[in-house]
C-alpha cells in the first residue's frame, strides 16, 4: 500500500530534501507533496487527497479545514516531545528511515480498515522451542536467523519468551517496541500490518525483530489468538522467506498449536544431560498421545540439536523418536552477540529442513 503524505513547512531547504528522498528510496511505500504557505495547503487540501498531513510546529494550521480522514502530525524542532497542543509531534531531524517508520505508525493508528488474511502460510516458520530451561533455545533460534540472513534470506526473528530479549542479539534503529504491536493487536483499532512495519528494526545483519516489550507484563498479556494473528500478519509485511520462532518452557497449548498448526519445522533445543533427556523423552510421550487423539502429525516436523553439550556431563540419546539435525558445544564466557556469532558459523544451521 503506497500512503499519501503532505508536509507543510516554511523551510523549503527542508521540505525540498525530504522530498527527493522520499522519491528515491520510498517511491513505491509513500506519494509526498510539501506546502510552504498554509494558504496555498488549504486551497489545494480537498482535492490532494491525503492519508497524512505533517505541519510544522511554527504553523498555525486550523485542523478544523482537513477532512475528518486525514491522520495529522506535528513536526517539531526538538526530540522527545510526545505531542503538541492534543497533536502527536514528530522531530523532524532524523534519519529518514526512523521518519518514515513514525509516519507509518501515525497513520496505523486510523487505518484500521485494511484487513488480514487468514488463510494459510505462505511463509516458512521454523519454531525453536524445548521443555529444558536453560539449554540455549534463545541463542540456537537467533543464530539460526543470523545465519540464514548472512545467507541472503529475508528473515524475522520472533522472540515469543515471556522474559526473553531480542536486545540481547539484535540492534536496529527506531523508537518502537513489541508493546507497541501488542497494543495494536489488543485495541483492534489500529491497522496491524502497518504497525509491525512501522515497528521492527533491522540489525545490520539484515534479520528483522521487534525491539524488547518496555514492560514485561505486556507478554504476559499476549493472548494465543493474538500470536496467531501476528504471524499471519509478519507473513503479509515484509516479503518474508522464513520467520524464526523462539518459544521455549512448560509445554502449552501455544506451543502444541504453533506447532501442529503453524511450524513447518520444528527444532527441539537439549543440552543432552540426563534431565535434558529425560525432559526430552516425556515431551515426545506426550507430542505422541496428542497425534492420536487429534489425528495431526507433529513428529515428523521435529529435529533434535543438542546445544551446550558438554563432554563432561552431556550423552548422546542411543535411540532418538526424531531425527537428529547435530550438536552445538558449549562456549564458555561468552554470550549475547558474540555467542550467536560464534554458533551462527557452524554449518549445522544449514541442516534444518
């Protein structure tokens, strides 16, 4: 969808260069006009139909002239400001991709006529997930996707943990969080397409991610309906090869419906020590009784990586119900980034069907 935007600002060095480069970079996301005189924008508003006005802050534009359908911004001279006498306000000196990323999340809160499809995955997901605290699932997920984006896929990572942190592998640019889309997912009133967008950010590696929730509760609050229509919408945003899931802990009706119903792949995250294992064995008795009495087949989606191994306390399962993708060893003192660096070079990652 190409959004109609229409500045209008006495600074013409300013409006001149917005102006070429929005046409250059984002000539097929938004169609720009600028105004330097408000007579001249109030004269033309009816018949420039527009999604978006901004307005300078200088400006003392009379709202009351602008069809009711028109979203309006501020543009302000001076970063952290919120809002404008009841008008959400904008800096307007930054990066133009952050200023592109604020205009869509403007105009999302209005445009919530535009709907989602539901029918079907057109997007591969693979779900790292595991019923062991503490084997890694996190890092192997964000590896995966590191390494799957290094090799030129367009990747999102999803971190569904309750308390995980996509911060801890992934940087990106923006000023929006995962509360943000959880928001938009909860209140129905704003276009969920247009928010992821405007929301994720992009690490240098090319991986997409939504930025760490600003309160933890908000994942908390996050309802399973509501994580299948995030899906479906990340798969309708951005051109996506493949979403990478991290969903890891006791084993849940989310889980079993990711899995049964949305995963393609699944990859089952133990450090292969006896609990590990034991964990591992009880979860494929219960994946089993579930196929069963559904009459789905989970099985066959799953592969097993074995992730901190040790050779001191880690042993290899001798008959696996799943077939076995490899083993990651431990790395010592390191975590975060460089962790997933490390592990992201190992040509295990490239097994995962």
């Amino acid at each position: 969808m190409k959004i109609k935007v229409i500045i209008v600002d006495q600074d013409t060095n300013y409006t001149s260069h917005m102006l070429q480069v929005f046409q250059t970079r984002y000539a097929d996301k938004v169609e720009m006009r600028v105004f330097s005189d408000v007579n001249s924008f109030y004269a033309n508003i009816r018949e420039a139909y527009a999604d978006l006005v901004l307005y300078s802050s200088n400006l003392q534009l009379d709202t009351a002239e602008l069809p009711e359908s028109v979203v309006i911004g501020c543009l302000c001279e001076q970063s952290g400001i919120e809002e404008i006498g009841g008008v959400s306000a904008i800096c307007k000196y930054q990066k133009v991709d952050i200023l592109y990323k604020l205009m869509l999340g403007l105009f999302a809160e209005k445009a919530s006529d535009m709907k989602l499809k539901t029918s079907g995955n057109l997007v591969h997901v693979t779900l790292f997930t595991s019923v062991q605290g503490g084997c890694g699932t996190s890092a192997a997920a964000a590896a995966y996707a590191l390494r799957m984006a290094k090799e030129g896929k367009k990747i999102f990572y999803l971190n569904l943990q309750k308390f995980g942190s996509s911060n801890l592998y992934f940087t990106g640019e923006g000023t929006m969080s995962f509360s943000d889309v959880i928001y938009a997912l909860k209140s129905r009133k704003s276009n969920l397409l247009i928010k992821i967008e405007s929301t994720l950010k992009t690490d240098p590696s090319g991986v997409d991610f939504f930025s760490d929730c600003r309160n933890a509760f908000d994942m908390i609050e996050l309802k399973d309906d509501e994580i299948v229509s995030l899906i479906q919408a990340i798969g309708q945003v951005g051109e996506y090869e493949e979403i990478v899931v991290d969903l890891s802990g006791d084993l849940t009706e989310r889980q079993l419906k990711l899995m049964q119903d949305y995963a393609d792949s699944v990859i089952y995250i133990c450090d292969g020590t006896m609990t590990g294992i034991r964990k591992f064995e009880k979860f494929c008795e219960t994946i089993r009784v579930i196929e069963e009495r559904k009459e789905v087949q989970i099985m066959n989606k799953i592969q097993l990586l074995y992730n901190r191994y040790s050779s001191k306390n880690s042993m290899q399962m001798e008959k696996l119900p799943v077939s076995l993708l490899g083993g990651i060893h431990r790395f010592e003192n390191v975590s975060g980034r460089p962790l997933i660096d490390q592990i992201a070079k190992m040509d295990i990652l490239r097994q995962v069907r």
